[in-house]
C-alpha cells in the first residue's frame, strides 16, 4: 500500500500535499467556527463561494467575457468565488445566534439551488458545480501549494500572537467586550479569513473536503482535549494524519482521495466521541 502511495506521488505529489496543507489551513480556522456553534456555517459559505463561481461563468458565457468564459477563466473566477464567501461570512456573523443559525440555513439552501439553476442549460457548467460540490483534489497545483501554505503560516501566527484572545471572544463574548476587546472588529475580522480561506479552499478542492476539514477535526479535538488552547494544535495534527491516511487507503484502492480522508475523519470524531465519553 505504501510502495503504491510513493509510486504515485511524482505525478500527484502537488494535489497531496496542497491537500495535507489545506486540512491544517481549514482545521486551524474550524475551531473558531466548532467553538462558536457555528458548524454549518462553513457549508453555507462555501455554497455560496460555489454560487459566485456559477454567476461568474453564466455572465462570461451571456456577456462573451473572456476572462470568464475563456480557457484561462479560472484565477477570475476563483476571485469572484472568494468574493462571495467573504461576503456571506460578514453577513452571517451579524446578529444574535438564532438569527445567525436562520441566516446560515437561508443563505445556503438558496446558494445550493441558485447555482444549479444559473447554469442549468450549459453542460459544462453544470459539470464545474457538480466537481466543486463532489470534492476532488487531484486538479491542485504547484500554485495552490504555495498559497495554502502561506495562508497556514498566517493562520498559526494570527493563533500564536492572539490565542487567548481569540478563545475568549469565540467561548465567551461577552467576557472580551467587559475586558475591552472590540467585539464588532473581531467578529468581522473573524469572518472575513473564513470567508477567504473557504471560498479559496473550495475552488481547490471541492465543497465536500473543505467543510470536512473544517469541523471535522475540531469536534473531535474537542472531544479530546481537557485545555481550550491545545485545540489549535491537536486539531490540525488530527486532520494531516487522517489526510495522509486518506489519500494512502484511496491510492491503494483506487477511491477519490477527497471522499476517503473526509470518511477517516468522520470515524477518527466517532472513535473521540466514544474516548470523551469513557473519560468523563
């Protein structure tokens, strides 16, 4: 199985490891979403980071835009598909939390239909949405492998330098005003990396793998973890190992790579679920 795994890897080896960078990117940033109760927050988001990429197309094809209906359409169109997930994280980050929970369901039941519906009489179209909603990894360049890891490298800073700050704003809001902190700035702050890195994760890899990486790891971190702060460490540990098993057990038996990490990573937060249980 690994000799097959490190046969492929001259080949495939820019999609491994955008992948592997992507969960630790997503798994960072999921525990702020995990620690809000915000989980489904990320699958809105990304639909509509997938609706602004079906709008991008439809309007190159109706328009006759080449930058968004020719060969080399898709640096636009990612723009336009990070655009609108940073637009719907501001958005849904406002408000108390029954309205944010209304927003979030909204905002992605009307991006998921929307999408088909744009793009419904173009095949190709049609195919990209599909592609972005199924998850694949294989397409991932050399490019994509250079941008997640300075979006990763960011994302651990931004931990490092404001940790305790962050944890206190996203468990509890309103200790961080009575101390001073601006809840209004590190909420849009907050939202605004989420909507970036989902919507940029979402062009890479699909809808399916980003929001896996997103919450997945974090619950079961939670799960696990007796101190807040270890979270943003064992979070990402949790979704590398099962990423690097995933795209292993998939290569070996021949199943989309994106699919078989999510389903590790969907056992790997039963298994935490049941040692949680056990230790309380």
């Amino acid at each position: 199985m690994i000799r097959d795994f490190i046969a492929s890897w001259p080949l495939f080896h820019d999609a491994y490891v955008a992948g592997w960078l992507i969960a630790v990117l997503l798994a960072v940033v999921g525990v702020l979403v995990v620690a809000r109760n915000q989980i489904f927050l990320g699958a809105a988001v990304a639909q509509t980071s997938t609706l602004g990429i079906a709008l991008g197309m439809w309007l190159g094809s109706a328009l006759g835009v080449e930058a968004l209906a020719g060969d080399h359409a898709h640096g636009a169109l990612s723009l336009i598909g990070v655009g609108f997930a940073v637009l719907a994280a501001l958005l849904t980050a406002r408000g108390g939390s029954g309205a944010q929970e209304a927003a979030t369901g909204w905002l992605f039941l009307a991006a998921a239909s929307g999408a088909t519906l744009v793009l419904a009489a173009s095949p190709h179209g049609l195919e990209e949405i599909k592609h972005l909603v199924s998850s694949s990894i294989i397409g991932a360049t050399a490019n994509d492998v250079w941008l997640f890891a300075a979006l990763a490298l960011i994302s651990i800073g931004g931990v490092v330098l404001t940790r305790d700050r962050l944890l206190l704003f996203a468990i509890d809001p309103s200790m961080a005003v009575a101390v001073g902190m601006r809840a209004s700035v590190w909420n849009a702050a907050v939202a605004a990396w989420l909507g970036l890195v989902v919507g940029l994760a979402t062009r890479a890899t699909g809808l399916l793998y980003t929001f896996g990486c997103l919450v997945l790891p974090p619950l079961a971190a939670a799960s696990l973890c007796r101190e807040s702060a270890a979270l943003f460490w064992v979070a990402p540990l949790l979704a590398v190992a099962s990423g690097l098993a995933g795209f292993v057990v998939a290569n070996h038996l021949d199943l989309p790579p994106a699919q078989m990490a999510v389903a590790l990573q969907a056992l790997v937060v039963g298994a935490a679920w049941g040692v949680g249980r056990r230790a309380r």
